[in-house]
C-alpha cells in the first residue's frame, strides 16, 4: 500500500484511508468506486480517476482527476503509471486497460509500495489476443467456436467458403482486446427498405471487407488480423469471476444478458467451465468470462483479464466483488461468508447522477 500508511494504520486498528487508482476508467467506473465507498468495513476511500479525455464522466465521479497521455507505447505509458502512483502515494491500481503494459512490472509498483490489482503478464498478453485465446482454450479441453484467422482477401474468402458449409450466419471481428470495436455480421444480401426501416445491425458484406484489405494492402496500410467466425445469437452469459493470486476461482456470477434485462444464472456447467479457464491461465482478482451457446452448447466467446463494465450489477447477488478483490488483493483474504442469491432477474435502466462542477484535475 502507498507508503504503507494503510498498512500501519490497520494494524494500530485506526481508521483507514484507501488511495485507489482506477486507470483508463469508463463511465461504468461510477459504478465500481460506489461499490468500493460503500464497502462493509467502512473504510474510507479516496478516488483517482483517470481517461485520455479530460471530459469522461468517471473524472467528475472520483475526488482527484488525473489525464493519461494518448498514443504512447507500453513503456511509456507504465512510466506515467508509477509516477503516478509514486507522486500520490497510490495504495491500489485497479487498470482497466493496458494491462498488457502494467502486468510485466508488478514488482516495480510492490517496490513503492502500490498493489497492483493485475493477471500475470503471460496471461494478460495471450487473452487480449482472441485467437491465441482460442488455441490455449481449445488445448485444455474448453469449449470453442469454430475460429479463422484473416488477413487478406484470399483468406477471407476461403474461410468464408469453409465455415458456411456447417453455419448460414457469419461474422467477422478484430482480433485484438476490445473486439466490439469493429465487430460485424457477415451479410451479402442486398439492401432493402425493410433493412432501412428495421432494427440498426451492424452488418458488411464479404466483397466489401474483401475490398478494404485490398486496398489497404496496396497503400501500404497496417492491416489488423481478422476472426471470421459463426454469429452466435442467443443471449450472452457473461460470467464475473473472482480469483486469488494462485488461480484458484472464488466466486463467480453468471449473468445472461439479452436487451436490457439480465438474469443472474444458477448453472453449475458454467461455474465449471469459468473455473477451468481461470484455473488455466492462471488468473487473479476480478476478470470475466463471456460465453454464447453453439449448437445448444455454451462455447467461450472471449475472456478478460480485468473486471467487466457490468461488474456493479452482480452486487444483486449478495456480493460486493470490487471491495472483496481489494481485500484479497491487500491481506489474501477476500472475506467473503453469505450465499450468492442466483436466480434473479435484472432491468439495467438508465442512471443520473449529480456531479461537482468540476473535479480537481491533477497536472501530470
């Protein structure tokens, strides 16, 4: 903890003061320091908040707003990392992007006296690559989606030809972290006026990505890696997972999410396949598990080495997963006792909340 004031004050069973850093935090960040405020023990908690724009809604929710540099490179940006924490005496880094950049120097924030809330390198570094996940999933035994990796449009079109011979719907998604960013259903229909007026769907035909890696590759563009895969439609579970530093999976919530409605699932199958997974990358503290059913059968959609955006809501399970991976993470013991209440289900509706007219922005 930093400087290790948290530490003695505990010991000398004082009141205590928690500096909690939550890095590259999104709007759901809100969510997450409500959590960890009002946490059982009562322990008072002072927020840093930080985002590349100076106006995300997280900055106006923390008590000291801190701006990260844009467009750097993992060296750099663990540098500004442990200044940060160096400079304010940060007790727990909680990143919620670049972990790839923070997991390969634990040690270095241990050494002053920050925790790290973070997988380890190796896995940090082969879940935010889908298709690696897929290939070490699928050599332990867990359930994957059929998977091609593509870069060209010779590749495209063959795994396209491939994959529709047992699957009509297709989709294609970057191969990266944050595939959401670019996802689209594979659709080769022509455009109609019920496509107009009907329901938003981010579609592409074939020939039109085809067209795009073609001329990427002749004006000497980067061209990302590609999944093609088959479009799973039914609801997504997506499966909160708190682990300890060995891998060993504590707790897990299974929430189904379809439109705005969620339900917190009781299925010891999913519970299973979360355990394998978290058992076998080895995982630590908060991560999640998204999984889709294949043919009826649940298939690893992909899995994350850092907490949900939707993490909040498992707190209608009886359990605040925020506070307890904090302990765990400050005294291995995540104090955990009650029952999970599964079963329930869940409205997400939309939130205000009323902020200070402006945050004190910390210079860096």
């Amino acid at each position: 903890m930093g400087h290790n004031k948290s530490s003695r004050a505990s010991e000398r069973g004082r009141a205590i003061t928690l500096r909690i850093w939550l890095s590259s935090a999104g709007a759901a960040s809100t969510q997450i320091m409500r959590l960890l405020r009002s946490n059982p023990e009562g322990v008072d908690v002072v927020f840093y908040a930080s985002n590349i724009d100076p106006e995300a809604v997280a900055l106006s929710a923390c008590d000291v707003a801190v701006v990260e540099p844009r467009h750097v490179g993992d060296a750099e940006y663990a540098a500004f990392a442990l200044d940060v924490c160096r400079r304010y005496g940060i007790d727990v880094l909680i990143p919620l992007r670049r972990l790839d950049a923070l997991a390969g120097v634990a040690a270095e924030f241990a050494a002053i006296g920050t925790a790290l809330m973070c997988s380890p390198e190796a896995a940090v570094r082969a879940l935010i690559n889908k298709a690696r996940t897929y290939e070490l999933a699928g050599a332990a035994g867990l359930p994957v989606p059929p998977w091609r990796l593509v870069s060209d449009p010779e590749g495209l079109y063959a795994a396209v030809g491939e994959l529709s011979r047992t699957d009509e719907k297709l989709c294609l998604k970057p191969n990266g972290e944050f595939s959401a960013f670019g996802f689209r259903i594979l659709d080769d229909r022509p455009f109609t006026l019920g496509s107009l007026f009907g329901p938003s769907q981010p579609t592409v035909s074939v020939e039109a990505v085809a067209q795009a890696l073609r001329l990427a590759g002749e004006q000497g563009d980067w061209v990302p890696e590609l999944l093609v895969m088959p479009y799973l439609d039914g609801p997504e579970i997506s499966i909160d997972c708190l682990s300890s530093a060995s891998g060993e999976l504590l707790v897990s919530v299974p929430r189904a999410k379809q439109g705005r409605f969620r339900t917190l699932l009781d299925d010891p199958t999913l519970a299973d396949i979360a355990r394998l997974l978290v058992k076998h990358f080895e995982l630590r503290y908060l991560t999640n598990v998204q999984l889709r059913r294949y043919h009826g059968e649940p298939v690893l959609l992909e899995a994350n080495p850092r907490p949900a955006a939707g993490i909040f809501q498992t707190a209608f399970a009886g359990v605040n997963l925020p506070w307890a991976a904090v302990r765990l993470l400050l005294h291995g013991d995540a104090g955990l006792s009650d029952q999970l209440r599964l079963g329930g289900r869940l409205a997400v509706a939309e939130a205000v909340m009323e902020v200070p007219s402006g945050p004190f922005v910390a210079e860096h």
